[in-house]
C-alpha cells in the first residue's frame, strides 16, 4: 500500500514508561501487511517480546489499537483491541487480546495515530495524555486507589469533555489477572487491566482534532455504507426481527431484534415508544434492547435509552436507570452495558437466572454492572460467577478456606440471592482480600493450582461451559456443532468470534441458510441447525476457517464481529444474501488501492498464523494437536444419556471431532498430524520469517526435534 494511503492515519505511538520517551514510526513501512488491531499487537510481541516473558513484567508489552476503517463512516467500526501476554491463560500465560468498543479507537484515530505501544514501567502511577501530536506522561498518584468512574470524571475536567478516558480500577492496579480496562466508562476489554497495573499506567486519555481520509471515490463510498445499513439487523446473531414487519419477509421468535412497535422506554423521559413507523429513528433498524433480550420484559420500563459505539446504528449498549438502588445500595441509579457484562450481578445467583426474574433480578445487576465497572473486574463471560456458584454448592470453599475467612463471607445473602452480597463479594476480588478473593482475581486456573482442584472437575461438568486454559467456551457446539468445536480450541482464551453463530442464527429458515451456504462454502451441508447435528464435512471445517479469519479481519480492520460478518440480509429482493467482499470493498474504497476478497482473507489468515506461531514459540511445543487444541469432556457427553446426532442433543462424538479437526488443519494448510503450520505455509502467507525463527527452535513439523 501506497505511504499515502487512505484508512490509515499514518502512524504508531510508542511510549516507554522506564525511561520516559515517546516516539512514532510509520504504520504502512511496518505493519501494513497486518493491517491493524490484534494483527499489529500480534507483530510486536513477536517481534519485541521475548518468549517466556510474563504478563507483569516491564518486558511484557501492551498494544493497543484501531483498525484501518475505525474512524470512517462505515458501520459498527468502533472496536479497540489491546494485544499483549494475556494474564489469565493457564498452566502458562501466552498471547491474547482484549476487545472494547466505545470511542477509544476512533479518537486514536483522529489523534494521528494507528496504534499506542506502552512498554517498560514507570517508577510511580502515570497517566498517558494524548492530544493529538502532543503526548505526556502525567503524575497519577492523586488517582491511584480510586475507581474508574472517579479517574474518568478527573481527567475530563482536566483535559476538556470531548476526550476520552481508558482507565483501570483497584482490580487492574492490584495486578488481578481478572481485571480490565475500561474506556468511555461501560466499555471494557477483559483481562489486560492488571497489565496495566503493572506499568503502574492508571489511564490513557486522548483527545483528537483530525480525521480518517478515504481515498477513493466518495460517491461510492457513501453508495457502499448505504448498502451496508440495508443489511443490518437489529442486534447480533440475526438479520430477521423477532414479530412480522413490512421490513422483512421473515421472522423468528428468538431473535434478539426485538423493539417491536408498542414497546416504552419507560425510563426515557418523556418514555419512548416505538411506532410502527418504520422510518422512525426509534424504529428496529436503529434502536434495540438488550436489556429486554437478556434480562426480560421487566426491563423495558427501566430502560432510558441505547447506547452504541462509534458510527453504529444498533445501538445495544442499554443504558437502565433503576432508582432503588441508590437508597438500597448506595449506588447510581444509571448504569449501561450489553450482553454478559449486563447480567454481570445477576448471574452471581441460581435464584435469579431465569429471563425473567423480575425487579430482583435488575437490581442485582445494576449493583453488579456499577462495582465491575467501576473497579475494573471482569467476569470472564460468566466464568468468575460460574465458579463461585461450583465452589460454594461443591463444598470446596468450606473444606478450602479457613473457618474465619468463610465465616466473615454473607451466604446467607448469597443463599437469599440478596443484591447486597454482591457488596461484600466484588470489592473482595477486585482488592484481592482474603484468599477467596484472591483466588478469584486470578482466574479459573488459580482454583487447581491453589486448592489441588483436577481441572477434570471443571471440564467434565456441563454447568461450568469450562473449555480450557482458564476460560470458558463462546459459542461452541451449542450453537454450531463441529464448526463451534473448532474455533473454541483455537485460541488461548473464550474465542470471541461470533462469525459462524452470526450466520447460522440469523433467523432465516434452513432452506435459505443451506442455499447461502452453498454459494460461499461449497456446499448446503456446510451447516445445519443448531442441535440437529450431522457428521463431519470438508464444508464445515471450510467455514470454521472462515469464521476465524474474518474474526482476525474484523479485528483488524476495526469493524465489530458482534455484528457481523454481513453474509446474509433481510432482504427479498437479494434473495436474502448479504456480501462476503463486503470487508474488502470498504478497505479498497478506503486505501485507495484495491483488494478483492482472496486477497483480504489471505491476509487475515496471515494474522491468525501469527497468533498461532506465538503460542507455538511460548509453549515450546509444536505438537498443537495434543497439547493445545483440546475438547472438554462435557462436549462428548448429554446428561439425558442422548447418542451423538441425536435430535435436540449437542453431544458430539470423539472419533467425529477428530475428522472435523483434520479437515481443518487440511484447509488451513498445517500438518494434519500437529496442528502446525510448517515453513512453507508460514513462507505462501508471507511471514516465512517466523517460519524460519521458528523451525531454527525445532518448532515447526518437519523440524521438530
């Protein structure tokens, strides 16, 4: 790509907190071949992180970054990614990434930058102030020991509303592996606060006055984000609403599309109600409610408004305002989130799991959504409230921990499902008090290794969703069989990648996905319906490939994989397809230069090899297969005693697993034996020098020693 290309802004930060100096280097001359996001984090690690090094040390990095069409009109672009030795991962910490949405990555933008590159550590608490070429190391004594709310409202009041604030809680500065960074106050990227708090970085603040140039022709460029709003649905995992509308043709009851008209915001003042106008901004296309979806109908009169990220219509950042918390529980009445971070509270309790679990339930939340938040504390997609549930009701903590410390623990809150316990239990974690809290601020792995717990307990119980290396699965065989089961051994933490269960739970009947499926995997048999599951094909392992690099993609390019890929729509008239180059039209309208679909999905493998040479280099195995691309036992099993393939189950069967994963490996090129890339695919993908660093170590196949 030409140095004056489009999309990119030209330049990566680089601040070393050890010996106070800042500098840039220029993004295309180094990272162009990676593109952005996760792909140039995934570069410096390989490139100035030593292997071994872990997560806490002044040698670890910290890279955080926007991608190429953050910062532009396109739709849903708004996603950061902050790549470095992710603390959680166990028995040893390897490569991963955070991801936060919000309005960081678009201000980096148009501050002047690609990508920040923190390293070193500084001898006191800093904070980072970016505003535009002007960079600064500030003292942050003043706000160490407070929580993110406090050091948000502080350094706005000191550099001026318009700029945006990523900060960390006590959970990031007690170096807890579970803590997280948060910016724009409710978006947060788990698992990299505690690196932060390392660096003794308490935030990064920028502020930024340019602009993201677009260097090909602008009429299409606005004709390209038009068609791309046609294909929006109105929350991720569906294109179709969830009740008839002259919008689309179809509609499926479970979809998470759900402002049908008639619905109030209760909480909006004056309360919102959706019309049946379909060119009301308040309409579906532009306006959800995951509050609704996740926690029930009882939060439609809480609900003030969504909230979204940078140049996204979906808005699925709910904001709620509950005012009994504020005299039950001392906290603001007003919190905002989505998804798992939504139920962060209520999934503490057995007794308030249930969709619709009434006020109870909300309140739970919102104590829960305000402590996390505001001490920076992730729950690891529902695993940190999954373990305290197996831990409790398992007896382990009453035969683990000391009678005092148990003791000085409100189960009877707990037992209750009483919002208060939450009081006492968050700050315990985020603080790191007592050995429980410790534990917990560790992770899932911190429970084996402390208490001599086999992880086979873990893995082999369905309730816990545990996969491996600490973290839980993310839209595996529940939703996708096979191709679920893939992605989820892939990675060193919960996948994150929602391409495949975006596509097969779009809503549309199974007729018209298999004939969609056809047209760009080869085959109708490249999926099936979720829990009527057939064997493993060529076209299924095709399409995990696909799912993974267009999730690299997305990273890279800063587009939101919650809500994409765009490869099916709503509309009639297209016969329902969306557009699988739809990724590489923007990037090519964008630089200037063009890049058809083979040509993007080349580089987005290129990203994910890196990723898995990483992990290769700081295992020291090359035996993948065996060591890394593991299955939980609970995959393979039914607590209703169902055969694989039965109807209804999302049992899978050993023997086929190990066909599907073959195919993988047959599709992405590596050694069917390992599960590794050898020199001469690392060499097509245009990285052979890692491909040779790597087979120097004895870690590539026909290399290994």
């Amino acid at each position: 790509m030409a140095a004056r290309s489009g999309g990119f802004v030209g330049k990566v930060l680089r601040v070393d907190l050890s010996t106070g100096k800042i500098g840039t280097e220029d993004t295309i001359e180094r990272y162009a071949s990676v593109l952005g996001g996760a792909g140039i984090g995934y570069r410096v690690l390989w490139d100035e992180v030593p292997a071994g090094t872990g997560p806490f040390e002044a040698a670890n990095k910290l890279v955080f970054a926007a991608g190429v069409l953050v910062g532009t009109s396109v739709p849903c672009n708004g996603r950061a990614t902050v790549t470095t030795i992710f603390p959680t991962c166990w028995p040893r910490p390897l490569v991963g990434s955070g991801h936060m949405g919000g309005h960081f990555a678009a201000k980096l933008k148009y501050a002047g930058y690609d990508a920040l590159i923190v390293e070193g550590k500084a001898d006191k608490p800093v904070w980072l102030m970016i505003r535009d070429a002007h960079v600064e190391i500030r003292d942050a004594r003043h706000l160490w020991g407070t929580g993110i709310r406090r050091t948000t409202l502080e350094i706005s009041q000191e550099m001026g509303p318009d700029c945006v604030v990523a900060a960390i809680g006590q959970a990031g500065e007690n170096q807890a592996p579970m803590g997280m960074v948060v910016n724009s106050v409710s978006h947060s990227a788990g698992g990299v606060g505690g690196v932060m708090g390392a660096k003794n970085l308490k935030a990064v603040a920028v502020q930024g006055s340019g602009a993201v140039r677009i260097a090909g022709d602008k009429g299409e460029w606005e004709k390209l984000v038009k068609f791309h709003l046609s294909l929006l649905g109105g929350n991720n995992q569906h294109v179709v609403p969830s009740f008839p509308t002259p919008q689309s043709e179809y509609y499926n009851p479970a979809s998470r599309w759900i402002g049908r008209p008639g619905k109030r915001w209760g909480a909006a003042k004056p309360p919102v109600e959706i019309t049946g106008n379909i060119h009301d901004v308040n309409r579906i296309a532009y306006r959800t409610n995951s509050a609704a979806y996740f926690l029930g109908e009882e939060a439609w009169k809480y609900t003030v408004r969504g909230n979204g990220c940078t140049a996204c219509p979906i808005r699925c950042h709910t904001m709620l305002k509950v005012p009994s918390v504020a005299a039950k529980f001392g906290i603001p009445d007003t919190a905002q989130n989505t998804c798992i971070a939504l139920q962060f509270g209520r999934k503490f309790f057995k007794g308030l799991d249930g969709k619709n679990s009434g006020e109870a339930a909300i309140e739970a939340c919102m104590v829960g959504m305000h402590l996390a938040d505001d001490l920076g504390l992730w729950s690891n997609y529902g695993q940190l409230q999954r373990d305290l549930q197996k831990l409790y009701e398992g007896g382990y903590l009453k035969a683990k921990l000391g009678a005092k410390e148990y003791a000085s623990i409100p189960w009877d809150k707990y037992e209750n499902a009483d919002p208060a316990f939450l009081l006492d239990i968050i700050p315990r974690i985020a603080n790191r008090q007592g050995e429980l809290g410790d534990v917990l601020s560790r992770g899932t792995g911190a429970i084996f290794d402390q208490w001599s717990i086999p992880e086979a307990e873990w893995a082999g119980d369905h309730t816990t969703t545990y996969w491996k290396m600490g973290h839980p699965k993310h839209h595996a065989n529940e939703d996708d069989g096979q191709c679920g089961v893939i992605i989820n051994t892939q990675y060193n933490r919960d996948a994150q990648c929602h391409s495949h269960s975006n596509f097969v739970r779009n809503g549309l009947p199974l007729d018209v996905q298999k004939k969609l499926a056809a047209g760009i995997w080869g085959s109708p048999d490249a999926l099936d319906a979720p829990g009527d599951y057939t064997p493993a094909n060529v076209h299924k392992a095709r399409r995990a490939k696909w799912a993974l690099v267009r999730k690299e993609l997305h990273d890279a390019l800063g587009v939101c994989n919650w809500m994409g890929p765009w490869a099916a729509s709503p509309l009639r008239a297209r016969g329902y397809a969306g557009d699988d180059s739809l990724e590489s039209k923007f990037l090519s309208l964008a630089t200037g230069q063009a890049m058809d679909r083979e040509a993007l999905d080349a580089a987005g493998e290129r990203i994910f090899t890196l990723h898995r040479a990483l992990t290769i280099r700081d295992m020291g195995q090359v035996d993948m297969r065996a060591r890394h691309d593991l299955v939980p036992p609970w995959v393979f099993e039914d607590p209703r005693g169902a055969a694989p393939f039965a109807k209804g189950s999302i049992r899978m069967d050993p023997a086929d697993v190990a066909r599907a994963m073959d195919f993988f490996y047959e599709a992405m090129g590596w050694d069917k034996e390992t599960g590794a890339p050898g020199r001469a695919r690392y060499a097509a993908l245009g990285i052979a020098d890692v491909g040779e660093k790597l087979a120097a170590a004895g870690l590539t196949p026909q290399d290994a020693k």
